[in-house]
C-alpha cells in the first residue's frame, strides 16, 4: 500500500476562477510535490491493477461535491504516478475506491491510499 496526504490547493478546483497560468502553476507544484511525497514513503511500488481509496479533511460543513474533490487531487495522483508507486492513472490499472470526507481538519486536505486490486 501507499499512502500519501496532500493540500488540496483552492486553485485546482474545478470552478476556480482565475488565469490558466496561475492553475498551470499550482498542478506543476502540487505534482512535484507529489512525486517527492511519493518516493519518501519508501513502499515496494504497485505492479498491475490497483485502488485509490480517497480521504477528505475539511475545515467546515459547507457543501462540497465529491466528484470535484477527487478532480482536484489529480496532480497528486500523477506525482504518484511520476514516482513510479503506481502503474499508471487510466482506467485499466486504476479504479476509485471508497471515498471519505471527514469534517475536523484546517484546511482542505486529502489522504490518498493506493492498493493493489490483487
């Protein structure tokens, strides 16, 4: 398994508003960061199909839509994939899994569990 915890930048959100190039360059951070994250963990990486299984830290109760949480946190995703944890991000070796918003954190913060489907 490989677990990583990531900020989810506001900038990445899917209604943010703002220049491309401003997004640009917090999916280019986040994913660097990502990477880095990813190689400290220090598992065996991930041959085959796997599992991301999503957790959600949110500072409030203020509605949020799952589907762009998870859309949010694609550039962690590709770190993970840019480190070599995980085969790859498209459909045949990567699929959802269980997906968690837990009320109680600072700021919008999100755990993800890679595991192989195996």
């Amino acid at each position: 398994m490989v677990s990583i915890t990531c900020r989810i930048d506001k900038r990445l959100h899917a209604h943010a508003k703002g220049s491309w190039f401003e997004k640009a360059r917090a999916t280019k951070k986040v994913r660097a960061m990502a990477r880095m994250l990813a190689m400290e963990v220090g598992n065996r990486p991930i041959k085959g199909k796997c599992i991301v299984d999503y957790t959600f830290f949110v500072p409030d109760r203020r509605r949020r839509d799952e589907a762009n949480l998870i859309q949010s946190s694609k550039p962690i995703v590709d770190g993970v994939v840019d480190a070599g944890m995980i085969p790859g991000d498209h459909w045949e070796v990567l699929s959802t899994g269980k997906v968690l918003i837990v009320v109680g954190g600072v700021d919008l913060t999100v755990k993800l569990d890679f595991r192989s489907a195996d």
